[in-house]
C-alpha cells in the first residue's frame, strides 16, 4: 500500500477492526517513511450478480436501481434508509448465492419478500410496479395473498 503523503510502500497496520457489518477489514497504517497515518478497507472479492432483463439483455446487478425502487415504495413510511441499504445488501446476498444469471423477476421477488417483512404497505407499492398492476383487483389479489402468507417477521 502507497502512503498517499509521499508515497513510500512500507507501512505498518496500528488498528484492525470489522467495518460495514462485517462484510470488510478497516486497516489503520502508519507509514514509516513520514509517519503520516491513513485508513485503508479490506472487502471479498466477488462475482458480479448478472440479472437478464425482460428484453433479454444482460447486465450487472446495480444495486442503486434496487435501493431507488425501495425508496419510491417507503416514501412516507416508517422505514429509514439503513434498513433499505441492509435489505439491498441482503437481496444481493441471495443472489449472489444463486451462482447464475437471475432474471429481473427473481430480483423483484426477493426484494417483495424482503419489503414485506419490513413494511407491508411499501410490499403493495413496490409489487404493483414490479408485478405491473393494471387494475384494482390486481391490488385485492395481492392484498389477499399479504393476508394469507405468514410474513417473515411472524
């Protein structure tokens, strides 16, 4: 690691410690050419989550795009946006997990599973765009089936 002060690659680590939850290191360095300290973070290198559209294009899992759609369904709701980001990262997890390229509509899915069991009205917001309601009794039909299901936090 380049100390960015002047550059020298010999360093020391002073502190390690878990950062974002775990999903990282936080190294604290001291450099031993001027003894200028500096942070570093140490993350797992991973696949890249490929989703397949409905077009039938292939692209990178964007997490933005999850957390965008997310935020649109909370908007007036009892949800922070730490527990959008925790849900995102969750939902990539899944993915991730799965090994291949997802399609768009499991994408939506374990996103609606997830909303679900944080808020139930921000669920109906986010299915309607992403099951593509086109009538009210789109809306009853899914309302019966948050009624029927036992929600994750049951």
């Amino acid at each position: 690691m380049r100390c960015p002060a002047c550059g020298n690659v010999r360093d020391r680590v002073v502190d390690s410690r878990q950062a974002e939850d775990g999903r990282s290191i936080r190294r604290r360095r001291e450099c031993e050419g001027c003894g200028g300290r500096f942070t570093t973070f140490e993350r797992i290198e991973t696949a890249t989550v490929q989703v397949r559209k409905r077009s039938g294009d292939v692209e990178g899992f964007d997490a933005s795009k999850v957390a965008a759609g997310v935020s649109a369904a909370c908007k007036s709701r009892p949800v922070d946006p730490g527990q959008i980001a925790v849900l995102v990262a969750d939902v990539e997890d899944a993915l991730r997990s799965l090994n291949k390229v997802v399609s768009s509509d499991e994408v939506g899915l374990e996103v609606l599973v997830r909303l679900r069991a944080l808020d139930e009205v921000a669920a109906v917001r986010f299915a309607s765009v992403y099951k593509g309601f086109d009538t009210i009794s789109d809306f009853e039909r899914e309302i019966r089936l948050l009624q029927q299901e036992p929600s994750a936090a049951d």
